[in-house]
C-alpha cells in the first residue's frame, strides 16, 4: 500500500512512518525543511518538499501531485499547544486539513486517517469514563476545540471513493516525548503541585500503540467514525507521572498536594484573567490542568478493539525501560 503522511518528522509521526515501513508500506512524507527531510528520510519514507500552509494560497501546490498514486493519506500535522486563541488554530490546523482532504478525495485516495485528539471531549464534558457515543462537551482549550470543529467537518464530508476515520489519543508518551519538558521545568522551578495527591485516574498511550492503531486504520473503520486509541491502564496521575519523571532523574515523591476544591477555582480565575488581558503565555494554573490532573478520566477502547482489531502492544514498564535506555545512552 502507499501512504502519504503529514507530520512525519514530529514525535509521532517518525514512529508512525517506521510502523507504516516496517509493515511493507510505501511511505512518502510532507517535510516543510531540510532538517524535516532528513528525519521522514532516516524513518524510512521518501521526503515530499512542502508546507500544508501553502493549501491556504488557494492555488493547488506542486507537492500535492504526490498524492497522486497514494492509497492512504494519514494526517498526523498539527500545530499544537496548551494556549492561544481559537483563530490560530483555525488558520493552522482546520483550514489546511479541510483543503488535504479535499484534494486527496479528488487525487484518488480511498481512505484518510485524521489523528485526532481525546481532548476534544476535556472541558464541560465531566463523566469519568467516555466512548465514542459520549457527547464532547465544550473542549477547555482552542486546540481542542479546533480538532473538534475538524473532526466534524472531515467526517461529515461528502466524499463517496474516499473513507474518513479519525482516531482520538490522550496523553502520548515514551522516549523523545517533548510534554514531559514542561513539568521537567515546573518541578526545577518549585510550581509543581498534584491535586488531591494525585488520586485522580489519567488515560495515555504509548506512540507505537498510537502507531499500531493508524496502520490498522489503513484498511479498517467505518467511514465517518472516530476511534479512541490508549494502553488500556487507566491510572492514578501519581502513579503515571512519578516514574515517568523519575526516568530524567525528576523526584516528585514528597511534591506538595492542593485539593481540587482550591485548584479548580483558582484556576478558573487565573485562566479567565489571563485570556481578558491575551496574555500570550498561559498562568501557572489554568482549566486545563485542573482538568486533567484533577478530574478522572480515562477512554473506553472497546470500539478500537473490535472494529480496528486493535490490541495495545507496549505497556507502561517496557515503555519506561525504553525511555530510562534513551537517557542514559
């Protein structure tokens, strides 16, 4: 099969083109610089000299003459970050993906996998465990919002040869992960605090989990649905996020605790406060933290399991072990 990808010479999208190599596929990959081109080149895919940005000129670009001949396109782009306005992820995710998709129903291509995002149902949504069927609520942050707002554009578009899945991760994680940075940096500056001591239930997948379930989703899902894709192991945030950091030598064993009746209103006001002056860097406390770190949450993946035949394949030890490797070397 031949598969194009986006977002290849990111965190996911390097594991995701060695997956899709590994598996015997043809793989040729947007990359918007040289140094992008190295990576999808050293993962195993042909580099595709481009910028989804340029779908925004209203010409067709060059490069999308590569998805010509291309059986799949996997959408794995995106410009992503805890903070900002809605209009620029408009402007960086929605309307790029909204013009791919168009261009690739045109070009041939019969199906079109979106990585999506499980945050699209974190914000008024509050029930502790949702599916598919669970109504998403108002996404907390833009980004979330915005895939949300993708999502239902692309699945709903009338594209009779090409099918749309999208697949919704939470919390990814292993080696190379760039997230765990920011609470690397909390910890050294003194503002890391769980909530509730950390009692509340986190869900996460592991890259090649996220990996495995897009290559199944080359050839399997119904058109129009969406998937969530974890490990499966639900857990309290302590239990995730200690060893996690404990493997860059991170000690958050005896970090301080504030209850979740302090922290989400404190949040609120920080986060309100913030985004009326347009502040362009996110408080120290914000919804979204409080709502990830002090809501339980976690994804059912039955739908995954039958409809994907997908099986998650790497488990919270042998992804630790993995990542305690990486530092050391």
């Amino acid at each position: 099969m031949h598969v194009f990808v986006t977002g290849g010479s990111g965190f996911v999208g390097q594991r995701l083109i060695r997956s899709l190599v590994g598996a015997g596929h043809g793989v040729r990959a947007l990359a918007r610089t040289d140094a992008a081109a190295d990576l999808v080149g050293q993962a195993g895919a042909e580099p595709v000299p481009g910028d989804l940005a340029e779908l925004l000129d209203g010409d067709r670009p060059q490069w999308t003459s590569a998805l010509h001949g291309a059986d799949t396109v996997v959408h794995a782009a995106a410009y992503m970050a805890f903070w900002g306005r809605d209009e620029v992820f408009r402007r960086a995710n929605l309307e790029p993906s909204v013009a791919l998709h168009r261009i690739a129903a045109a070009s041939g291509v019969t199906r079109f996998v979106l990585i999506s995002a499980a945050s699209v149902a974190t914000g008024t949504q509050r029930a502790p465990i949702v599916d598919e069927h669970t109504d998403e609520g108002r996404p907390n942050i833009a980004y979330s919002r915005i895939k949300l707002d993708t999502e239902r554009v692309l699945l709903s578009a009338v594209t009779p040869t090409m099918t749309t899945v999208a697949l919704r991760p939470p919390f990814i994680w292993s080696a190379g992960m760039s997230t765990l940075d920011e609470f690397v940096a909390a910890v050294e500056a003194g503002r890391f605090s769980w909530i509730d001591n950390g009692s509340h239930i986190v869900d996460f997948v592991h890259v090649d989990n996220l990996a495995e379930a897009a290559r199944l989703a080359l050839t399997r899902g119904e058109a129009g649905r969406t998937y969530y894709v974890t490990d499966g192991t639900p857990m309290p945030a302590r239990d995730l996020f200690t060893p996690l950091l404990a493997t860059r030598g991170v000690d958050v064993s005896a970090a301080r605790s504030v209850p979740s009746t302090v922290a989400a209103p404190l949040g609120a006001l920080l986060d309100a406060g913030a985004r009326l002056l347009r502040r362009p860097e996110p408080p120290a406390l914000t919804n979204w933290i409080t709502a990830f770190m002090g809501r339980d949450r976690s994804y059912d993946i039955t739908a995954a399991r039958s409809e994907l035949g997908y099986t998650p394949r790497v488990d919270l030890a042998t992804g630790l072990a993995e990542m305690t490797r990486s530092i050391s070397r």
